[in-house]
C-alpha cells in the first residue's frame, strides 16, 4: 500500500473539483478499494472520501420508481421497505451477496463500481491487461474456472463479480452520474462494457465523474421474480453463475421476461432478443431450454470454466420455474428451490 | 488417591482464557507493544525457479521512514551448518535460509526485508523494490513428476516408512473374486489459521531478546534462533502465550521470526515482522499427492489384498514426509499388504505437517476405495469395515492399548439412523436433492511425549502449574487447570496455569494430538509429587493426625490434607506450612513413553463418521447436512473443549471434501487464489448439524492420565464419509477433492 493524501468533502461539487487530478480515487464503503490498495494493485495519489455527502436517501421519483443514493449502504438497501415492497428481486440479490459485515459497510455506487475478482487482476507480479494495459492476459490459457464465457475478448476474459448489478440489470435501472461536464443518466445496459481491446475500462464514466444515484423505473416484477446464485460454497463466494429473473403474466403466459446473467461476463449479460422468445409463450422446460440455449449460443469456454456453459443453462431453467411458479428463491434457504 | 472425586476432569468446562479472548485483552505476537519498535515487510520473488540478477532497492530507501533494507547481499550473519538451521520437527535435507544466496527455488521466496518506523512505510517501501532474474525452468505440477518420484534416503524422525510388504499382495489380488483399483488426489492444501504468523523481538540491550513469536513450540523456536544466530540460550526468552490457529503450520519456525531476529540483532532495535494472508500461502502446506489403492476381497467382503502407493509432493532443499499409507496396513485385518510412499521435487516451499498429516489423505483415499469395495461385493459400508475388524496392528504384530471402534460403529450408526439406510444408490430423493449417507473409520496416533512441569503449591492453598506447552486454541490453558485443580481440590480460581514461554519446563511442540496427554501427565505428575511433600511435612508435625498414614491414604481438599477413610483426620495446608516454615512447596513432575510397553504395544485414536448429503444433481450443489462423529480417544478431560476439538476437524474434513484447494498457475509456478476470498474454507452456512460422540474408553497404557488426544481424528474419515455419501446419493464416485461443482457436473 502506498503513501497518499486524503480529502473528505462535504458536498459533491467540491467532491468533482477533488477527482480532477489524474490519480484520486474515490473511496465510500472501501470493501473493494482497500483490498486493492494492500495488494498495490490499485496506487491513488489522492483518496477522495464521499462520506460526508448528501447520498444516503432512497426517494420516490415521479415516475413511479425510486431513486438511490449512492452511498445507500448494501443492508440499507436490501432491507427497505420500499424496495422489498416493490423490487424484492433487487432485494433478493443483494442479500445473496458478501456477508453482513461487507454489506452494511458497502455502498450502492460502490457495487456498481467494484472490481473483477480475476486471480491475475489481484497479483500485480502476473501481466493483466485490465490492471496494466498492453501486458497481456494471464487468465488466457491459466487459471480460469471463474472466467467468462460471454462476451470475452482477446485481451480480457475477467468477469463483473456483483449480485446487485445483475438484479439492476434486469430492472433497466439507469445510473445517475454528475462530473466536470454536468449530470447525465446512463441506461443500466450501456453503464458497464465489454472488455474489447480496453479492458482496463470497466464502464462507461468519464475520468472525474461521480456516481449520484441508482434510478428504478416502476416495476411489475414483484410476484414472479428470483435471483438464483450458484457458487462454490454457500455463502460468501462470488457467483460461478447467476440468474436474475423477472416476469409479467398475461392468462398462462408470459407477457414480458428479463433474464440477466452474473458471473460471466465482464458486465451483467442480457439478451434482448432471446427474451423476446418467451413472450406470449406458455412457460414450459422446453421452452426455457430453447430460450437457455439462445442465450447461450456465443457463448465460448475457456478450458477451466467449460463447465459454467452448462451450469448456465440448467440455473436459467430452474430460475425461470422458480420465477414463474411465484416461489422465488430465498436467500435464507440452503437447498435451491 | 483415585478414590476422591475428580470435580473438573471430565465436565463440561469453559475456555478460562475465553473472557480474555473474546474482550481482546489475550495478547498475540504481533501484538506486543515495544520500545521505538521498527516494522518489517517482507518483499517476495516473483518467479518459482532461477537467481536474482538485480536487485533495485533505492526507490525502497528513498521513502521516509525507511532504515533499512536487507537482501542476500547485506543480511546479517547467520550460521553456516545446515543443521544448525534443523528445528526438531525438520524433515531431513537443507533447511530454507531467507536472504541466504541469490537462489530462487519457489514462488514468493522471501529476497528482501524493508524495516522501517511505521507498518505503512515498509509495506509502501516493500512495494517499490524491484528484482531482475535470470529464469530457470520451474515445475509446480506433481502429475508432471509422478515419474521421477523416488523413496526418500533419509526418514524424517518420527515419521514410521511404509512397513514391508507382507503375504503375496499381488498374487492374492490376482486370485480374489472381486477386486478395485482407481487413483485418488487431495489437491494441496494451506493451513491459513486466523492468526497471520508474526514475531515481536524485543531488543533488552547486548544481544538479550524476548521474542514475541506465533508458534507451536516456544522451545523449538527459541532453540532454533540461538542455534542460528549463535546466541546464548539464558539471552534469549521466547513467548507464545496465545496462539490464533495453527493446524502444524506453526510447529517449524517460520522466516518471520527469522527475520525479526535479524533486523534486531544487525539495528540493535526491537522489530516486529507480520506476513500478509498472501503470503502465507509461501510458507508450508499440505502436500498434493496422486494415490492408487488396489483392493480385492472374498465374495463375504473380507479383504485379500491391500496395495497403496502415495506419490507426494516436496520441495526442492527437503524431504517432507509424513505416513500417508502406513494406515491402509492397521486399519482392517489383511494378510497380503503392500505400500509404498515416494516423493517429487517441486518448486514450492516445503510443505509441512497439516492437521493429521498423512492420514487426512490416505485414509481419505483408503476409505474410499473401501467404500467402492463394498458395492462391488454387495455388502453393506458400515458392515465390511466391521467384518475387517483388526484386533491388533498388523505392520508391527503389536497389541493396542484400547480399540473401542466397534462401539464407534455401534454408537454412531444408532445416533445417525444407519439401520434405515437405503443400500442402492440414488434410492433416496427430496425434490431437486438427492439424498445419500456414507461412512468412513479415522484413526490417528495416540502419543505420549517426553514433557515436563512444575507444581506450586502456596500457603494460602492456591496452585501454580508450568509447562513450556502452548495452547493453539486447543484448550490447553484451561485443561492443565482443571488437573491441577482436581489434583489439590481446588476451585478453578484458585489455579494458575502458565504456558507458552520458553523459560518453563521442558515440552514439546504443540502437535500430533499429544498435549493433552503429555503435558497433562506432567502437570499431574507435578502435583503428585508436590502433594507427597505437603503430605511428608504434615505426617512429621507434632501430634500430626496423620501420623500413622501412608501417602495412599490421604487426600488434599478444601485447603486441608485428610485421611480419606477417616475425613476428621485433617490438617490444613496453610498449618503444615506454616509448621515447616515454607512459603511454598514446589516439585517436579516428568513423563515420557514406557519403552518397555511400547514392545508389545502401540497407541491410537479411532472414529467411525456418518455423513448425510443433499446433492442438487442437476446443478451440482452439495451441501452436508449431517455428521456424527463417534471416537474413541480414552479419557475426556473436558467435554466441551473435546467436542469443539472434533468439530473443528469435521468442519476441516469438509472443506477437504467440498471446497480447499490451492490454485496453482503452473506456468508461473504461482498459487492464483491466495486470499480467504478465493480459497474456500466452509462458510457458516456450509455446516449444518454436527453430532459429537465419545464412546467409553478406558486405557491405562497409553499415557498416566488415560488421555488419547482430540487434535486431529475429527478430520480423519470425515472427506471420505461425504464422498461416500455424494456417491450413495448420485451413483457417482469422483475421486479428485474437493468435489466441486464442475468435478460434479462432469461425472
């Protein structure tokens, strides 16, 4: 860990007018940021502490939605009444992430903004393209059983590692960031990117921008949703996959569907069109099959991570029972429903 | 004196250092404040294989705070001899030297020591040093080396060879009706105690020390800093009161503790040096290993033939070992035995003993095979182990002391349910889970080790017991106090044990599951002793009513000493001493092993474990939702430090099972997941019921107190029961732990 200067701001115009210089970081619930500081992967000049700012509400919008802060802490979130209420999927997917001491200290902009999990991405004596561009990408032909089977480049095949951002993903949240140019809204689907040839990009922000708030549109998920994490252990592991699954009924069929993927891609994996499949269509394991088969049709191994393919296919199936039965899967019980 | 009543010994007794624990008022090595201390960080290769062309440092010196920099060019002088580097658990071969020439034989080797004022100084300076190298090959995968493995020339002390083969294994084998063969792999494993290792040296002026070190052997440490840097042993007090996990990753002395030794010594400061999680994946760990167990029965299930080779993996300057296959020779009686053991240089530190080293693998592997076995023949798991009951040790035709495995059977099938188990596979469902039950024996050594103690009795009645014994989170503490206390009938309050200090009577290094036994011997020994004076001092006072009495006669409770048939016979402790104008009585108590005995016996711990799994096929998730543990492990001082104990070892046989493993990037030679993030130990919710039994078991051969020693069976038998059990529930057997999703799916 390096030597750096520390600012903490109280509102968030002086909070930009901080992260103007080249190496600030911003620093809010610190799970992730820390972590990499220790293993020099990540080396701030500057720590740009926002705890001081005015981003802990979570407010009705006029839409209908709901607008949170971006320091709203992960157990916050998750356990408000508003949100259970209306976006128990969101709920649902937090809750199947970290543990408690992690998520009463992380933040909502901080999920948006955490690290991939890639092994070479935390060993800085290992080439990684997405922590020092050009050198290459160890996981490649390496360690690799968590990598991404969706949407890899030739530089980069490290995956997003959140469980909230899956569950945004599938809600078409949008992000509300503010920087030296203004405020604009980025669409859920646009915020994070795939690695390409720049896999040191994580998402779309521009250097000196802030996130604000996470928007909710109104949503109809509440009855038959779920978010189904498939991992190594039981609680605390990332997700080898996971499914977040919303539907709207119409008689016995399925009127409008959203699936998203986690843990395997370099950002929560939707496919549109595929989902345009189940439309209409009365819910069958066939017909998940064929919608699970769509979704995955690009998708490539790397060796290790084979298996996620498959992993993949049979989590949206039984995500997609479960979401259409109205018995989403409880983060509280062990065995999948 | 056995017949007064044992008030302490064998109740349910809490932690007497828990309050301290868990107020955090019990201090760890890293944690003891010192005078103007200065703060090492350890800098480490960043290649498996080769030699250190360049070394840039300046950037290192540059940042504020720095004092110095070590490297192999300006270390500080340390021994020359090999063995004056052996520590007394060392396998044989050169010990590692940290800075000791330009050589790089495993990843992370240490290559420079950054001491600075501050911790955050020498981790920013240890950042920004900088090695070239020239790269030699490198190889960290075993499966490549299963060729050149070799029997080891040298046998590491204490560690028994494969006994010769008996019978005609192969012939026997040949001509059996029903027969196996398959290949099994524990993939490596790190300790990763909760305590990162740490040493606080505190420099009291011309070369006197007291070190402050994680360790399993206060002793063993402070003989290997004396030996190493040729200091005086009466200048040199080495401290380990508290101990935050070990599992034999603290039985050798680790490079921290080197290191702050010579910072200190070459600045003429104190020095504190802490490992980061990373880079205690650098130090020891369990060794990866390929296993073929060969088993071939009658059509009843009684076994013909035993063959088992182990290929195992050490480093390239030691020959680790440990008995992996011995245990295939006792466990079951058969008269055709066959095991061999070898080794493979990789470039990877030295592996080092790792709860129940050996056995946690080869009976994993054994128990397995055993298992498939008992399909083949049709009979059922539980039943063919009874059927092979060995009623004695057959690679030494020696008698056990006690073997109550078969009321491990009987008792833990009854607590498990056994009698209502399905015998056909994937017979039992649950929705989306299929259910199955397996079962798997344990057995470890039951040692007694040479240790000694004293015993200080005061006038005011009150106890002092010491030993050089630590306590890694064993029970330790509270044990020697509740034999103490019993000893003198005492309240717990009123004994005071002390341990982990280099200065006490001798003992060994906290390992092996002998503590309890051999440190507990001796602490009674001690008191023994000390209540024989007391009783010499009462029987010559005036008019003593204990005039006529024998030392058998007495016993010491409630302050007083009193004819046991005969309670009013009494006289206080406080009168005796005060009589005999003493302050205090205090005597020696030493034990060791009866060699005679061991002639004719030998000494183990056994267990039967039944495990119950969930296994969602389709998905492959396994969850282990039941474990009984029944062991048989002689006397039980403390109930509930024991069953922690067990617990403790069953939650590590199901990490071994389900989740452990280093990851290595074999083209770098480098582990890849070496956080607690990425290397997966069961998480609370990984555990579900655990039943702990201990079945009656009387033994007076095998240590003076009947204690046989918790450490390390709960592991034993527990990663082969929930394989058993994933294959009682699937059908399918997959033999490479842990059994992650990916192995599932693929089977």
């Amino acid at each position: 860990m390096n030597r750096f200067d520390y600012v903490r701001p109280d509102n968030v115009s002086d909070a930009i007018r901080a992260l103007a210089t080249g190496s600030s970081k911003v620093l809010a619930g610190g799970t992730n940021l820390v972590d990499l500081m220790k293993y020099d992967v990540e080396r701030p000049g500057r720590i740009v502490d926002i705890n001081r700012l005015p981003l802990k509400e979570i407010t009705p919008t006029a839409e209908g939605g709901l607008r949170i802060g971006a320091l709203v802490s992960n157990t916050d979130l998750a356990w408000n009444d508003d949100i259970r209420r209306q976006y128990p999927l969101l709920a649902s997917a937090i809750l199947a992430g970290a543990s408690p001491q992690l998520r009463n200290a992380a933040t909502t902009g901080g999920n948006l903004l955490q690290r991939t999990r890639c092994y070479y991405f935390y060993d800085p004596s290992t080439a990684c393209n997405k922590r020092d561009p050009g050198t290459g990408c160890s996981a490649i032909g390496g360690v690799n059983r968590i990598h991404a089977i969706l949407g890899a480049s030739p530089d980069c095949i490290a995956v997003h590692p959140s469980d909230m951002c899956v569950a945004l993903a599938a809600l078409n949240a949008s992000v509300d960031v503010e920087g030296p140019d203004g405020k604009r809204s980025i669409p859920f689907s646009d915020f994070h990117r795939l690695p390409g040839s720049e896999p040191q990009r994580d998402n779309t922000m521009s250097s000196g921008e802030l996130i604000t708030a996470v928007v909710l549109p109104p949503s109809d998920f509440g009855a038959n949703y779920t978010y189904l994490k498939i991992r190594d252990r039981l609680s605390y592991a990332f997700a080898l996959v996971s499914v977040a699954v919303g539907l709207t009924l119409k008689a016995d069929a399925i009127d409008e569907a959203r699936v998203a993927l986690g843990g395997v891609a370099h950002k929560p994996w939707r496919d549109t069109a595929a989902e345009e499949l189940l439309r209409g269509q009365r819910p069958d394991t066939q017909l998940f099959l064929k919608f699970a088969d769509q979704v995955l049709t690009p998708a490539h191994g790397q060796g290790e991570n084979n298996f996620k393919i498959e992993l993949a296919r049979r989590a949206m199936v039984r995500a997609l029972h479960q979401a259409f039965a109205g018995t989403p899967q409880d983060q509280s019980v062990k065995s999948v429903q | 004196m056995s017949l007064t009543e044992n008030i302490h010994i064998g109740r349910p007794t809490n932690r007497v250092d828990g309050r301290l624990k868990v107020t955090g008022q019990a201090k760890y090595a890293a944690e003891y404040p010192a005078a103007d201390l200065l703060h090492g960080a350890i800098v480490g290769s960043t290649i498996a294989a080769g030699r250190i062309t360049a070394l840039n440092v300046e950037p290192a010196r540059q940042v504020p705070g720095v004092v110095e920099v070590f490297t192999h060019e300006n270390r500080g002088k340390a021994a020359w001899l090999d063995r004056s580097w052996r520590d007394e658990v060392a396998p044989p071969g050169h010990p590692f030297r940290p800075l000791h020439s330009d050589r790089i034989l495993f990843d992370g080797q240490p290559i420079a020591l950054v001491v600075a004022d501050s911790y955050e100084a020498a981790r920013d300076a240890a950042s920004l040093v900088s090695a070239e190298y020239e790269v030699r090959e490198h190889c960290t995968e075993l499966e490549r080396k299963r060729s050149e493995a070799y029997v080891p020339p040298e046998k590491r002390s204490g560690i028994p060879p494969p006994p010769d083969p008996r019978g005609d294994p192969e012939k026997a084998f040949e001509d059996a009706p029903i027969k196996i063969s398959r290949d099994y792999r524990v993939n490596a494993e790190h300790h990763n105690p909760m305590e990162m290792f740490g040493t606080t040296c505190v420099y009291e002026g011309n070369d006197k020390l007291t070190i402050y070190d994680k360790t399993q052997g206060s002793q063993n440490a402070q003989g290997y800093v004396t030996s190493v840097f040729g200091l005086k042993s009466k200048n040199v007090r080495l401290i380990n009161h508290y101990v935050g996990g070990a599992f034999g990753s603290a039985l050798r002395p680790q490079h921290q503790l080197f290191f702050a030794v010579m910072a200190s010594l070459e600045l003429k400061r104190s020095v504190r040096v802490s490992l980061t999680r990373s880079q205690m994946f650098h130090i020891g760990y369990r060794p990866d290993n390929y296993q073929t167990v060969s088993l071939a029965a009658d059509r009843e299930g009684r076994l013909r033939s035993i063959m088992h080779d182990a290929v195992a993996s050490t480093s390239h300057y030691e020959d680790y070992q440990e008995a992996v296959v011995n245990w295939s020779g006792m466990m079951y009686h058969c008269d055709n035995v066959k095991l061999s053991y070898r080794l493979a240089k990789l470039h990877t530190p030295t592996p080092c003993d790792m709860r129940a080293p050996g056995a946690a693998i080869g009976v994993t592997a054994l128990e397995c095979a055993l298992d498939e076995l008992s399909y083949e023949v049709g009979i059922d798991p539980l039943e063919i182990r009874r059927l092979n009951f060995a009623s004695k040790d057959e690679n030494t035709d020696k008698q056990f002391t006690s073997k109550a495995l078969h009321a491990c059977y009987r008792e833990g099938a009854a607590a498990f349910g056994w009698d209502k188990r399905k015998s056909v596979p994937r017979s039992m469902q649950d929705g989306h889970d299929l259910i199955g039950w397996g079962v798997s024996t344990g057995m470890w050594d039951a040692f007694l080790q040479k240790a000694e103690a004293t015993a200080k009795l005061s006038a005011d009645g009150k106890l002092e017991v010491s030993t050089a014994a630590s306590d890694i989170g064993t029970g330790t503490w509270t044990i020697l106090t509740q034999i103490g206390a019993d000893a003198f009938g005492l309240p717990l309050e009123d004994v005071t044990a002390r341990i982990g200090d280099s200065t006490l009577p001798t003992s060994p290094v906290e390992g092996g599951s002998w503590t309890a036994a051999s440190n507990g011997s001796a602490v009674q020994a001690a008191c023994e002793a000390a209540k024989e004076t007391l009783f010499k001092h009462a029987k010559k006072m005036a008019n003593s009513p204990l005039a006529d009495s024998e030392f058998e006669d007495v016993a010491v409770s409630g302050g007083c000493i009193f004819r046991i048939d005969d309670p009013g016979k009494r006289l206080a402790i406080s009168e005796i001493m005060h009589a005999a104008d003493l302050e205090e009585i205090e005597e020696e108590g030493k034990v060791g092993p009866d060699l005679l005995q061991m002639m004719k016996y030998i000494s183990y711990t056994h267990s039967a474990v039944f495990a119950e799994v969930r296994v969602d096929e389709e998905l492959g998730i396994v969850r282990v939702t039941r474990i009984v543990c029944a062991a048989a492990a002689g006397r039980i001082l403390n109930p509930k430090t024991a069953r922690s104990q067990i617990l403790g070892g069953v939650v590590m046989g199901i990490g071994m099972a389900l989740h452990e493993e280093a990851m290595t990037d074999h083209r770098l030679g480098k582990i890849m997941n070496h956080n607690l993030a990425e290397y997966h130990i069961p998480a609370h919710a990984d555990i579900e019921n655990i039943e702990v039994i201990f079945v009656d078991e009387h033994d007076e051969k095998v240590s003076p107190l009947g204690v046989k020693g918790l450490g390390e069976i709960g592991i034993v038998g527990t990663a082969s029961a929930v394989a058993n059990a994933i294959f009682h529930a699937t059908g399918k057997r997959v033999r490479d732990f842990p059994i992650t999703i990916d192995k599932l799916l693929a089977a």
